[in-house]
C-alpha cells in the first residue's frame, strides 16, 4: 500500500518557504535601494515614488543567497531590462554557451564617467 502525500504539510511548507523568500528579497531591496541610486543600470532610466516598485534587484551571478552587505552581487535594473537579463541568459544557455563566457556580457555602463562628470561640474 502506498503512503498518500499529506497535501496540507506540503501547502504548509511552500507557504513557508515562499514566506522566508519574501522576507529575504525585501531586506536587501531595502539595502540595495539605500546603496544605489535610483537608476536602471541598463537603460538608465530614474525611478521615484509608486514608480521605484518598477526598479528590481537583479544578482549579478545570478545567486539569490549571495547577499553580500557592501551589493557587490547586486544592480538595480527596471523589471523590462530585470526580464532582458534573465531571457538573455536563457537563452545562452539553449545555445550552450557559459554565463562566464565574456563575449555575451553586456558592456554598457551608465556611470562609467560618472565621478569625472561630478569633478568637472565642481571646477
């Protein structure tokens, strides 16, 4: 006779685990949204107000228990650019090629003369 699954203790345990999941995404929201500014990295779009539920925090290797308190794992990208990332890894993956592969990475910078930019306005 085989053991029926108990349905009730798997619903309890998926609530808990998407409980736990949630509470993690909010604590370093909070502390991504403390440490960046307000801004896809991608597109550069800014985000404010009911707006700032728009802007994600994407892990930049892809881990979502590698949380580290300085975000050094993190970028804050709007959800259409969060999506991009996430098909685009996908489908490098059906076509076989590695995430590490630096060729598929994409190279846009939004604040790569940023500091200069700021130095040149102060003078």
């Amino acid at each position: 006779m085989t053991k029926q699954p108990d349905h009730a203790r798997l619903d309890r345990v998926i609530a808990e685990a998407r409980k736990h999941s949630s509470e993690r995404e909010a604590t370093y929201r909070e502390r991504a949204l403390k440490l960046f500014p307000w801004i896809c990295g991608r597109c550069g779009r800014e985000f404010a107000g009911v707006r700032l539920k728009e802007l994600t925090v994407h892990h930049k290797d892809h881990n979502h228990d590698n949380n580290p308190l300085d975000g050094s794992n993190w970028e804050l990208l709007c959800m259409y650019c969060h999506d991009n990332e996430h098909s685009r890894v996908m489908d490098e993956a059906v076509r076989g090629r590695s995430s590490g592969d630096q060729s598929s990475v994409a190279t846009h910078n939004p604040f790569a003369d940023l500091k200069a930019k700021l130095e040149g306005k102060k003078g």
